[in-house]
C-alpha cells in the first residue's frame, strides 16, 4: 500500500498561531511541522500582507512572515533564513512592490525567489511590471490557488536545484502559460488599477 499526501484544505489543520516580532507576524505552517518539513518563511510585503502570510501557512507547507516595510524587511533578513520575498504594492503607495523586492535583493543577495504581486489582470502588463521590479514570478489577482501554489513551489525548486529562473517578459509569460492553465485571468478582461503597480 503506498501513501498519499496532499496538500490541505484551509481550516484541515487547527493553525498555529502566529509569532508576533516587532517588525511584522510570523505564520508557522501547521502542516509543515506534521510533515517535519523546513519552517523557513517566505517574506510577504505590503497589500493585505497579514493576511495573504496566514492564508500561505493555512493552506500549504509555506510559512509566511509579514511585514509592512523597507525597514521591517532589513530586521526579517537579519532574524532569519527567508525563502524569497512575495510583494504587492499596498493602494497608497505606487510602486510599493518594486522597491522592496530591489531593496530586499539588495541586502539579501544569492539566488533567491522574488514574486511580484500585480493590481493587473492583464498577465503581459503584469509580467512587464514584475520584470521592472527584478521579480522572476508574478500572481495575478483571483488567481487559481491550487495552480499558485504548485506554481511558487516549481520556482522554489528550481532554486534548490540551481537552474536559471525565469528573467525575461516572454520567459515568464511562456512560464505563466504552462503554470496557470485553468486561472480566470487568461480570459478576464484586461482591466488594470494603474496608480496600485
């Protein structure tokens, strides 16, 4: 008999609850720590940071650190072994997501994942601003979580194994493609909020 496992629904673990730091909250993945898997976070920046960290520990083995600023991203370097960062710029402040994730591989250097998470639902808009911002990942808006997490987890991966990440528009659009089949923003209509990039 062989076993299977799968990822868990949201609410199939009790949550752990998160750590508090005076930089930003730390979300422990329950199901990380069932499987003995790496509890080492994902640094999430910006819209609705708190909440996207404890939807990823919720609902995958990713723990999540959220944080709000440039400095708080310095204190979560220094404090721990980060996986990469996920920003998005928060509505009040345009370009939010560009400067923390060139800030964050600034100070953080090596080879590391830099997600960029778009206002657009446009995926070459998207795609164009993610480059600008140095990420090699994008996440659109309503985007199919089942497909995202596979998605960052196929980059984590890439990472572990030292192969070139995405860089280019038309790499990471050609990656979007493969990635997100069933997501609702290949046949949405284009609709941007310009002054959120």
């Amino acid at each position: 008999m062989t076993a299977t496992t799968q990822r868990p629904r949201v609410g199939d673990l009790e949550p752990i609850a998160p750590k508090a730091y005076a930089y930003g909250n730390l979300f422990v993945s329950a199901y990380a720590v069932k499987l003995g898997a790496p509890l080492h976070p994902l640094l999430i920046f910006g819209h609705d940071a708190t909440d996207t960290a404890m939807f990823f520990a919720n609902s995958s083995t990713l723990s999540a650190l959220a944080v709000t600023t440039e400095a708080a991203i310095d204190e979560a370097v220094r404090e721990h072994t980060l996986l990469g960062i996920f920003a998005m710029s928060p509505p009040e402040r345009a370009g939010g997501a560009q400067q923390a994730i060139h800030h964050f591989k600034e100070i953080h250097g090596g080879l590391n994942l830099c997600l960029y998470g778009a206002w657009s639902h446009d995926p070459e808009t998207a795609v164009r601003r993610a480059v600008d911002a140095g990420a090699n990942g994008v996440i659109l808006p309503e985007v199919d979580a089942e497909e995202m997490f596979q998605y960052i987890f196929a980059l984590l991966q890439a990472i572990g194994e030292e192969k070139k990440l995405p860089e280019t528009e038309s790499d990471i659009l050609q990656h979007l493609r493969v990635a997100f089949p069933n997501s609702p923003f290949w046949t949405a209509p284009a609709e941007t909020i310009e002054e959120h990039y």
